[in-house]
C-alpha cells in the first residue's frame, strides 16, 4: 500500500530521480542547473548587446560619410557616444584635436605622421577596450562548454558506485533496486549535456559576431586616418 503525498520507489520522473539522489549527485546536478542558468543569461545579455551595437554602428557609419564637416559631426555625437564604434571615433578625434594645433599646413611631414600614428594608436587601444568588454562572460561560456559533460558524468560514476552500495546492500540485483540508482546518475550527466551543448554553440556563435564587430570598428579606423591623411595632403597643397 502506497502512502498519499509519497513518490513510489519507481517512480523516474525528473524531480523524483534529483530528489532521490544522494547528496554529492545532487550538488553536482545543482551546480550544472546554475551553470546553464548563468550561461543562458550570459547569451541573451550578449546577443542584446550585439544586436544593439550593430544597429547603432551601420547608423553612425552612414550619418558619418553623409555629413560634410567631421567637427560638425564630432559635436553632434561625443554626447551621445554611447555604442562602441562612436567611443572609439571619440577617442581618435580627441587626439586629433590635441595634436594638429590650428593651421595644419605648417605641420612637418614627419610631425604628421606622428600625428596619425597617435591617433591610430589610441583609436586600436579604445577597439580593443570595446572588443575586451563585447567579449566578457564569454569565456565562462567555454568552460561550462569543455567542464559540464564531465562534471555530469562524475555524478553519474558517483551515482553508479552509490547504486553498486545499494546492490550489496540489499543483496539483491533486482531491476526495482538498480534501477532508480543507475536512473539518478544518469540525470547527472544528461543535466551535463543540457548545459554544455548551447553554451558552446552560443561561444562560437558569439565570438564570431565579437570578431565581426572588431573587425567593422578596424575598418572604421582604417577610414578615418585615410580622412586624416587627406586632409593633410590638402592642407599641404593650400600651403
């Protein structure tokens, strides 16, 4: 007779195989729950903010080679820096600015290439800064990748061992008695499983757009000293 409010011996269900787990098994299906918990906001955290960047830098870019004067276009925007590609043209032009003083033509031509080697300096450490905070939580995405497949399959050796316990135990091999056990430790290393695939999947996903993006604001910063040599050339002929 089975008492009302208890769950049956046999009973396989997913709360049930955790509930009837031993401890270890337990904490290691708790500590892959969380880390596929964390994983999942790290992906939809990544994925706004790429989205986001994307859309607001095709923007900028077009709202910068449609407007005619690039001091026009600087004031208009270091208010509202507030994606990458903008932080790092900001910090390319806040260099511009220090160095070229107020009459381009009497700079040298060594003091000019100086001037671009500063600027594109400065603008590839603001990529770089940009592309270090795009990529950030993407390496806990790797490691629950690599690690959850075996910390699942250490609670299932755990579980078994536990299970071969309960076969001596019970001095019985009967399939009521190993079954539930051997059920218990493999949920551990399906739960493994189900953190590890999308965390790896989202990880190359993820730092592909990462790379993708980086390589927009490279060639952004390409542009802009082109625009900057230029400008130096026509300075020079008016001279």
């Amino acid at each position: 007779m089975e008492i009302a409010g208890t769950v049956a011996p046999h009973d396989l269900s997913l709360i049930s195989l955790f509930l009837h787990a031993n401890f270890i098994v337990k904490l290691v299906i708790f500590a892959l729950f969380f880390s596929s918990f964390w994983s999942w906001k790290i992906i939809f955290d990544k994925w706004a903010l790429l989205k986001t960047s994307r859309a607001k830098a095709a923007k900028f870019e077009k709202g910068f080679w449609d407007s005619n004067d690039i001091d026009e276009w600087y004031r208009r925007t270091i208010q509202k820096a507030n994606h990458p590609l903008a932080r790092v043209f900001a910090a390319g032009m806040q260099e511009w600015y220090a160095s070229k003083g107020t009459n381009l033509a009497r700079i040298t031509h060594e003091a000019r290439d100086a001037i671009r080697a500063r600027v594109a300096q400065l603008m590839m450490v603001a990529r770089n800064r940009e592309v270090d905070e795009m990529e950030r939580g993407l390496g806990f995405l790797a490691t629950v990748g690599s690690t959850a497949p075996f910390v699942g399959l250490f609670g299932t050796v755990w579980g078994i061992m536990d299970s071969f316990q309960s076969i001596a135990a019970e001095k019985s091999t009967n399939l009521t008695v190993v079954a539930p056990g051997i059920a218990e430790a493999l949920f551990a290393t399906a739960v493994g499983l189900l953190a590890a695939i999308p965390a790896v999947i989202a990880y190359n996903k993820l730092s592909a757009a990462v790379g993708r993006f980086a390589g927009v604001m490279e060639d952004f910063s390409s542009e802009f000293d082109a625009m900057l040599s230029r400008q130096f050339d026509e300075a020079a002929r008016e001279k």
